[in-house]
C-alpha cells in the first residue's frame, strides 16, 4: 500500500500495473520489476523513457519497443513516436507506477516523460503512483524560468532551469497548476521519501543516464548542458562526460582529450577522433549554475570572429527563453544577467509552496 496525507491507499494486490522505470528504479539491490513480479502482481508492460528501460541508449537516440529477456514484459517506449502512452497501450492497466531517479534540471527529460504520463492516466482513468526519490541538486531553485512559447520535450512547465523540487513534487503542482489534460479527475499518489530533508547530500546510487556517471557530473549537469547547443565537447564519448569542457581550434585551455564513439553512450560525439583542448572540472567544486563557462566560451568564440550557438533555437529551448543567449552574446555578466530572474525565481518559490514535501530551508 501507498498513501499520500488525506488521499485514500493504493491497493496493488489483483491490479495490471503498468511502471515507467529503468535502471535506476531499485528497491535496495533489487529493481522494482523484479520486487513486484517476486510478490505476485501482474505487471502488463513497462513504459520506458529517454536512454530505455536499461538506460543503454544515446542522449536523444529513439527507442524502440521490445521484450524484456529476463522477465518476458513487453517494453513500449515513450522516446520515438509516442511521448504519451496511448489510449491502446493502456487498455488493461489498472495502475500506474512511475519510479524514475531525476537529477533536477529542468531540461532533462524524465519531468516531461511524467507529464505526459500524469495526462494519459487523468484521460484514461488510471491511477498513477509516483515513487518519489531525492533530488540530488535540491538545494539550488535558480536559473531562467521557462517562457511558454519556448515549451518543447526539453522544457514543458513554467519552472526555473533549476527548481530544487523531487519529481514527486512536481507531480503535485503539474496537477494542482492544471498543466496537464483533465488535471482535476487524475487520482495521483506519491509516496514521499521517508526522513528526507532538501539540503541532505545525495549522491545518486545508479547513473540516472549514460552521460552522468557520478556526483561530479551530475552537479556540473546544470552549467555545461547548455553546450549542447553549441560546437564545444563536453565529454561524451570519453571517459568523463559532463565534467570537462573543450574545443579543437581555438583550444579553450590545456587540457587535452579526444571523444571517441563508445556505444551505449555516445556514438557521433561532437569533435569526434579529434584533439580537443580545454578545461578538466572533475575536480573543481560544483553546484548549481555556473554561467562563466558559457560567458568565458562566448568571449573566446568572439575574439576569432566564430558563433558559440550553432544552434540557437535548441539553446533557447534548452533555456526556456531567448534571453539567456541573448544576453551572453550581448557581453552581460553574470551578476546581470542573474539579475534579470530574480523576481520570477520569487515568485516561483511561492507559487511551489503548497507542494512541497519535505523541510525547505531555502526561504
């Protein structure tokens, strides 16, 4: 059984369960599948996002359907053709169980796979339980909040780049904000996690993806993912992604590294099988977001007459505004542009409020 305060309990027992898992939906050193199929429930089919239900497939790489091997459950990806479960696919669920390890970044793309999900269970009248997990960059609510007209599968709510909420959080407000179809008929429960306060260090037991492989990487996610609308590397298809930062010519420091293809993570990495120069950050202290790579990028990029956005309508997704990159190839600084958000941060803080599950030490 599963309860949220003031809602009814959910009952597994003699339900078609429909989970939307992957690797990192464990139970101690077992994976939720696993646990429910040991206890006897029936579990239809898995819906699996971004990178698969294994989590071996490349940042933005369609999934296809499949058939687990070692449990014989049908696989039906929400990353390809259909981003929302469809009417057909959830003909005999019961329930719906969503267990996915998020990383707090509004670009990364499990909060929009729960959207999508919260909608197709409020129009088809299927109960969804959201097994809440820690945000592992909880403690920072910073960065542009997303303009609508800039929505896209990278940014679908009107949220800062970094929100400092769980995913259990945001299913909360998705619903009582009416971001979704039929918000008000979806019966939404989220188990919290239990003795969890926001400002606790987490660091994540399973890579949520392929490109972050550890605490460094993650904590770096929010700074360097806006390089992926640029032509700079930032280490996919090394051995560190997301925790260096470099380009060919002109090089952006001295450290040297070469992408190559490396299956299951990246197979076409930009600046691939070249000599890329640059910055190491594994060690540095990070946390949040860091806008001096992008001004410090910008400046180089200037200086020999080249454009750091190469693709300039993906930065804006990626941002939720045109203003971001705007304002970093105006020559603004950070406390500027910083500046610029404050008053939206304000009142998303208190627009998350009622929400909110655990201790909030922010305000």
């Amino acid at each position: 059984m599963a309860t949220l305060p003031g809602s009814s309990p959910v009952e597994l027992k003699a339900k078609h369960i429909g989970l939307i898992v992957n690797q990192s939906s464990l139970v101690g050193d077992t994976h939720l599948l696993e646990l429910l199929l040991q206890q006897g429930l029936e579990v239809k089919t898995i819906f699996s996002p971004e990178h698969g239900f294994r989590g071996t497939a490349d940042a933005g790489a369609a999934v296809d359907n499949s058939i687990d091997p070692q449990t014989g459950v049908a696989v039906l990806s929400l990353y390809g053709k259909n981003k929302k479960p469809t009417p057909e696919a959830l003909q005999d669920i019961e329930l719906l169980i969503f267990d996915l390890q998020d990383v707090g970044v509004r670009y990364y793309t499990y909060l929009s796979t729960l959207h999508y999900v919260m909608e197709a269970a409020a129009e088809q009248n299927i109960p969804l339980l959201v097994l809440d997990r820690p945000n592992p960059n909880g403690t920072y609510v910073d960065g542009p909040v997303l303009d609508k007209q800039y929505q896209s599968f990278v940014g679908m709510h009107p949220i800062p780049l970094l929100h400092g909420m769980t995913l259990g959080e945001l299913a909360l407000m998705i619903k009582g904000e009416s971001w979704i179809n039929k918000a008000e008929q979806l019966k939404l429960y989220v188990l919290p996690v239990k003795n969890y306060q926001r400002d606790m260090p987490y660091e994540l037991p399973v890579r949520p993806s392929p490109n972050l492989p550890n605490a460094q990487a993650v904590a770096l996610y929010p700074s360097l993912g806006f390089f992926e609308a640029t032509p700079l590397s930032i280490g996919r298809g090394t051995d560190f992604p997301f925790q260096v930062l470099g380009y060919a010519n002109p090089p952006l420091g001295n450290f040297a590294f070469s992408p190559v293809s490396k299956a299951g993570a990246a197979l076409n990495p930009p600046l691939k099988n070249q000599l890329v120069l640059g910055l190491d950050l594994r060690q540095v202290k990070a946390g949040g977001l860091d806008l001096s790579y992008l001004i410090q990028a910008q400046a180089l990029f200037a200086k020999h007459q080249l454009k750091l956005f190469n693709s300039p309508d993906f930065m804006d997704k990626l941002s939720g505004t045109n203003k971001l990159r705007e304002h970093i190839e105006q020559g603004w600084s950070e406390a500027q542009i910083r500046q610029s958000w404050q008053s939206e941060l304000i009142r998303f803080r208190q627009q998350r409020q009622p929400y909110l599950l655990y201790p909030d030490h922010q305000l």
